[in-house]
C-alpha cells in the first residue's frame, strides 16, 4: 500500500468512525519514550524489557498498559497511566529504578515525553 492510499484508508476510517472529544472521556497520562539501543544490544534490550513486563504485570498502581513497538531505527515504548501522579509514583518505584539501571548501559540514546490523547478514530 502506498502511502497516499494508506491516508485515503486512515480519512476513510475517521469518517466512518465515531469521534470522540478528548474532554468527554477521563484522562490517561501516556507516556512515550523512543530508544534506541546500542549496536549489538537490540536482543538483550528487549530480553530485559520482557522480563520487567512479566515481574510488574497487573502490580503497578494506575497502569493501564503499555506497548512496545519495534523497527530497524529502534524502539517506542508506550505506557499509559490512570493519572500524571499514578506515573510520578512509578518513575520513584525501586522497580522501575533498578530495571533502569540494567538497562541503560544497552541504550544508544532515549527520549521520552508525556503526552495526553487529543482525539481518537478506532481501535488502535
């Protein structure tokens, strides 16, 4: 599919989709961050990831979820918290400070940001 017909396939869904205003739902705080591991360390990154996952699953107050998507560029990870103080309380947890510490010999390079959802067009 080229690209064009993809943006067709996207504005086609988003008229036939209901839309829904962001302030007519509650607000989850969605956390992204882009990482890019070291040459060489793209499996023992995700090896680690995995494992956390598996550790913390459904331990985590206010976490809805997460999602990890992958390309030849790299990594973005997508967590999605009840609220900004649910994912404060997190970024202190010992849990999340130690796995970081395993990790962050791995990681090229990593950005994240904090960002709440502006409008949705289907289940994504």
């Amino acid at each position: 599919m080229t690209f064009a017909a993809a943006t067709t396939a996207v504005a086609a869904a988003a008229v036939a989709s209901p839309f829904e205003p962001r302030a007519a739902r509650p607000e989850p705080v969605v956390n992204i961050s882009v990482i890019r591991p070291k040459t060489g360390q793209f499996e023992a990154f995700l090896e680690l990831q995995l494992a956390q996952h598996l550790r913390l699953r459904g331990q985590v107050k206010g976490l809805r979820g997460a999602r990890l998507f992958r390309s030849e560029q790299g990594l973005v990870l997508i967590s999605v918290f009840d609220t900004q103080a649910d994912a404060d309380l997190f970024r202190e947890d010992p849990r999340f400070t130690e796995h970081m510490a395993r990790v962050r010999p791995l990681i090229e390079t990593s950005e994240a940001g904090v960002f709440a959802e502006a409008y949705t067009v289907g289940m994504v």
